[in-house]
C-alpha cells in the first residue's frame, strides 16, 4: 500500500513537472547572416544582415518561452550572437560569447536553445566576434509579460522598438585593422536610429500613449534620447520596472535598454509632426540623429528647432542616473514584487574592486581590469573548465590591484553559487566607462565621484530600490558599486561594453560553481555543441 502511495505521489509529481513544461511553448527562428551593400550615412559600405535585414529582425518573446535561433553563417569569417540582458539560466552555454562556445564556422549553422526563464523587459542582441558589431547584425530583443502577470503601467496603445547607436564610415575590417595594429581608435562619423541618420518615421494616433523600448546598439558613444514637445514615463530597466519618473531626456549609455510611455501630444491645432532626437554625449563636435513621430492626420512638418540636449555634463548625467529607481512593489516577471527580496539586508560576502586603464604592450595600445589584458584562448573557457582542461584560463586573484606594468592573461574570477558580491568599478581614466555582466542582473546602488573607499556605502548607496540591471556605466574618475547575488551558476562574462575596449582586453569571467553535480543548478553540455581548441579532438 504504501508503495503505491509512492508511486502515485511520483507519478503527480510528475504530472506537474510536464504540465509547467507544457506551458512553455517554444518559438522557432531561421536567421540567415550575410555581408550586403547598405549606405545609412549616404555612402555604400558592407554591412552585416540578418534576412536580408539592416538592422536584424526584432525578436518578441514571452517570458518563459524556450527560444531556438538557427544562426546560418554566410560570412568568411567565424561568427558568435551573444543576447545582452537575457540571463541564459543555467545555461552559460548558449552565452555566444568566446569564451562560453566555439564560433560558428562559415557555411555551418548552429542553434541555440535559450529559455526566457522569469524575464520581463528591453533587450538586445549583436555578434560578439571581432568588430563585426560595427558592421550590423544588432537588434531589439524584447520579452512580454506573461498574460496572467500585469504590468504596472497602463497597456500602451502600441510600442516601438528604437536603436540608437554609432557609426563609422570605414567598414569593420579597416575599424579592426584599425586596433590590430595599435593606434587609437577614431571618433564616430554619425548617429543612427533603427539604422538611419534622420528618415526613420513612427506613426502615432494623437491622444494615445505608446511604449519606446529604446537600446543604445552603439560601439563606443553615450547618447541623450529625447522627443520634442514630448516628456519621457520610464517604466522599464532591462528588465526593473522603475517608478514612472517624468524625464525630458534621458541619457542612455553603450549596451544599455531602457523603456519609456509617451502620450502623443494632439492638443496642438493644427497637427504637426514632432523630431525624436538622440545626439551624442561627452564629446564634440555633437553628432545628432533624427526621427519623425508623424501624427495620424498632421500635415505639418516638424519644427526644425530641435529640443536642446542637456548642457550639464558628468555631474547632471550621474544625478539622472541616480534618480532610477525600482518600482519595488510592482510584480517581476512572476506574480510577487520585484522588492520582496531586500537586497539592502543581505550581507556581502566579498568585496570586488575593478580598475579599468590603457598601457601599452610591444608598442601598442591595450587595455585591462585590474593590469590583465585579458586574451581570447582558441579552447572556450566554459569547455575547458567541464572537461577539467589545464592552462586555458587562469583562477585568478583578479580582485586585488597588483603592483607592476600590465600584462596579458585570460583570468577567471571564481565565486561560489550564491555568494552576494560587491563590485566596485574604478574608473582613474578620464573616458567613460560602461560594464555589462552576463548571466546574472544585479543592483546598481551607487554612483560617485573620485576612489571609492568603504565609508562611502553609507552615504552613497541606495539599499532599498536601485534598479537590478545588467549594464552600469562609470564616469571619468568616478566610481559605480553594483551588488550581484550570483545565483547563475556558469562561466560568465565581464567586459566592457565600449567595443574597442573590449576587443583590446578590457573583460574577464567569472565561474559561478559549487559541487553540487546537479541538473537543477546547471543545464548539461548541449548536444549540438561545437567544439573546437584543445576540445576540437572530441568532435
Ligand atoms: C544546418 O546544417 C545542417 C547540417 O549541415 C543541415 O542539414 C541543415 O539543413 C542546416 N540548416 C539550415 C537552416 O541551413
Ligand atoms: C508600483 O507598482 C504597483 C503595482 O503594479 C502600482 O500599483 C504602483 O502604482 C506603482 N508605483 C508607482 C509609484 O507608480
Ligand atoms: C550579517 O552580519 C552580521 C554582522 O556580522 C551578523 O550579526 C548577522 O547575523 C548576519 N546576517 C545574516 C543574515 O547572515
Ligand atoms: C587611481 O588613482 C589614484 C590617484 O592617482 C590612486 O591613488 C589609486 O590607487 C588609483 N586606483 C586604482 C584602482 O588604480
Ligand atoms: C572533471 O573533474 C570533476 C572533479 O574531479 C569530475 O567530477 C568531472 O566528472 C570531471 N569532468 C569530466 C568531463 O571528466
Ligand atoms: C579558485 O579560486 C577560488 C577562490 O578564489 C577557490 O575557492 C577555488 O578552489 C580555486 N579553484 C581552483 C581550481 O584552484
């Protein structure tokens, strides 16, 4: 009898497990990744598409969702996609980043296979090999809300999904060669908005209120978004919902997602269009990038004048940064409020302090966290790490400053799953910095300016509602604490989100692990996995 209670509880719980399986449906895509003629500042240059398309199609999912994207790579090169903001649960396998997976040779194709897994909000995706980024390939990535799960702002007549960004005029081979042979890397020729300087039109019903899921896509530039005549509800951080502060514009930094409601203006009689603006920010000469927000019925041209970008520098753009803030009784992407878990109260198990700068290695520039320049490996360090491979990587004391000149290395940051980190990211370079971490969001909880020092939590951190994001910019000789529970278990990237920088060494990883051999804290190797390096013997 009592086995076949057992038995019977087994089989229920089984019953469950597939029916919350059965929940998650999958969605399918086929991208087909190309080099094609574009000219998006009016002369024609080689530019990565995705199905023909400059930019890549925008993927909207649903959390939860298993996503499969069936990359083709038609390039001469090898190609990797890495999903910037979406956490890959368990699985830092499907990350596209070198040192998770081995490039998809040209002429292959390969799948990955995500889960949405408890996401909400604005993303986006770009290729993370070499420079291609500086040639396209980049796109919106948003996950909607679950049917059952309302979100705490009223359901926008409509949405548009806007990528502002960068551009050069030299294609991503000179850019590359460029930073290959050691000199610095030039300034952009333009700005774009969903890949044009000054004709992409959004059309609008005056009266309505519409959502702008906006994601800087750029390589190196900050930009200040803004819409004339138009104030800025920012309800959503890659993947916080804010309190629905009014903003006139907001600054948005390289790899930052943020979205915003605006009702359209049609008190004005008669009807006129309206300038939607991003212009660069912290250099000159100011580049500037237009769009029109075109009025169902205007016949009337949008006023020239454009509105002005903000004239304070630094000081205004971390006072806006500091005026984000969660919405902590608003629900996540699950049913309970985002600010159930405080992560004020929780104590830190391990400060972390990174260093940006710039030197010089055999004649030429680098840069490096904490003096590593860190070095692709041709064995991704994920792989050598599951199969218990020597010399790949480095365990590293990446967290203290050492002494000396800097040098190349491949470091890995080890922490142990579920360890609450303070990072400190310490910016001594008069150029702003931006950091993106994979895998796990955390809460950026203080901006401030000159050497951190631990009284300074204190003063400066907001410990009740800092938004859980996963991109932080750092001003000039300034710094920006972030706490991370890492709860992802995996091997992770760390890098700065300003291209050049990254691609000249400014990243590393960090191994979230303990040895609990368990599919619930880690998804297996996957099956289709490519292997390649010191791995390659084993396909
Ligand atoms: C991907 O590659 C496999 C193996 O070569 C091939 O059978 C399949 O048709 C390819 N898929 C696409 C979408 O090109
Ligand atoms: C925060 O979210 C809750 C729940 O959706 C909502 O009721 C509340 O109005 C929001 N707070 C603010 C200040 O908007
Ligand atoms: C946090 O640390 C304090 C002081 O070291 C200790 O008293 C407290 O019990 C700790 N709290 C938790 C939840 O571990
Ligand atoms: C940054 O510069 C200051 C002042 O020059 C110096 O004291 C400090 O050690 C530097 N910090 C780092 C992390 O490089
Ligand atoms: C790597 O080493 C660990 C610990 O010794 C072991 O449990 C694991 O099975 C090894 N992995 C492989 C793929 O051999
Ligand atoms: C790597 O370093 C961490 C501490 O930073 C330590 O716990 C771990 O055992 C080290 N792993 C190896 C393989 O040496």
């Amino acid at each position: 009898m009592r086995e076949v209670v057992i038995l019977l509880g087994i089989l229920a719980s089984l019953w469950i497990f597939s029916l919350v399986e059965a929940e998650d449906r999958t969605v399918y895509f086929t991208w087909i990744v190309e080099y094609g003629d574009i000219s998006p500042l009016f002369i024609k240059q080689r530019g990565i598409l995705i199905n023909g398309q400059f930019p890549g199609p925008t993927v909207d999912v649903i959390t939860n969702d298993n996503v499969w994207v069936t990359v083709v790579n038609k390039l001469d090169e090898p190609l990797l996609f890495t999903w910037n903001g979406i956490n890959q649960r368990k699985s830092s396998w499907q990350d596209g980043v070198l040192g998770t997976n081995c490039p998809i040779p040209p002429n292959s194709n390969w799948t990955y296979k995500m889960q949405m897994k408890d996401q909400i909000g604005t993303y986006n995706y770009f290729p993370s090999t070499l420079l291609h980024r500086a040639a396209g390939g980049f796109g919106g990535f948003n996950i909607l809300a679950r049917s059952i799960i309302p979100v705490p702002y009223l359901k926008p007549y409509d949405e548009f999904t806007v990528l502002i960004g960068d551009w050069w005029k030299k294609d991503q081979e000179e850019l590359q060669q460029i930073l290959d042979s050691g000199n610095p890397f030039p300034s952009p020729d333009g700005l774009l908005i969903n890949g044009n300087p000054d004709s992409t039109s959004f059309t609008v019903v005056p009266g309505q209120t519409y959502l702008f899921r906006v994601s800087n896509v750029g390589m190196t530039t900050s930009i200040n978004f803004r819409i004339q005549g138009h104030k800025l509800a920012l309800v959503e951080v890659e993947g916080s919902h804010t309190l629905p502060e009014m903003y006139d514009s907001l600054d948005i930094h390289v790899g930052q997602s943020s979205s915003f409601l605006v009702t359209i203006n049609g008190a004005i009689d008669p009807l006129t269009d309206y300038f939607i603006v991003a212009s660069t920010r912290f250099m000159r000469p100011t580049l500037t990038a237009t769009a029109i927000l075109h009025l169902q019925g205007s016949k009337t041209a949008a006023s020239r004048e454009l509105p002005a970008a903000p004239i304070g520098q630094f000081h205004w753009s971390m006072k806006q940064a500091r005026t984000i803030r969660w919405n902590t009784t608003a629900n996540a992407a699950r049913p309970n409020p985002q600010g159930s878990y405080h992560y004020g109260s929780i104590n830190i198990t391990r400060t972390v302090i990174l260093a940006n700068s710039r030197a010089e290695i055999n004649g030429k520039l680098r840069y490096a966290v904490n003096k590593v320049s860190y070095v692709n490996p041709e064995t991704p360090l994920k792989l050598a790490d599951y199969y218990n491979m020597t010399g790949v990587f480095t365990n590293s004391s990446i967290d203290s400053l050492p002494a000396g000149p800097v040098v190349l290395g491949t470091p890995v940051l080890s922490v142990i799953l579920h360890d609450f980190v303070e990072i400190v990211f310490q910016n001594n370079e008069s150029y702003i910095q931006t950091w993106h971490l994979d895998g796990n969001s955390f809460w950026s909880v203080g901006f401030g300016s000159g050497q951190w020092n631990p009284a300074l939590r204190s003063r400066f951190y907001n410990i009740y509602n800092a938004v859980s994001r996963s991109t932080v910019q750092v001003y000039p000789y300034s710094w920006s604490a972030i706490f991370v529970s890492f709860d992802n278990k995996g091997m992770w990237n760390l890098r700065s989100a300003n291209w050049q920088r990254r691609y000249l060494g400014q990243e590393l990883y960090v191994k979230v692990w303990n040895d609990e051999p368990s599919r619930s804290t880690e998804n297996g190797i996957p099956d289709n996995v490519i292997y390649c390096g010191k791995a390659k013997r084993r396909n």
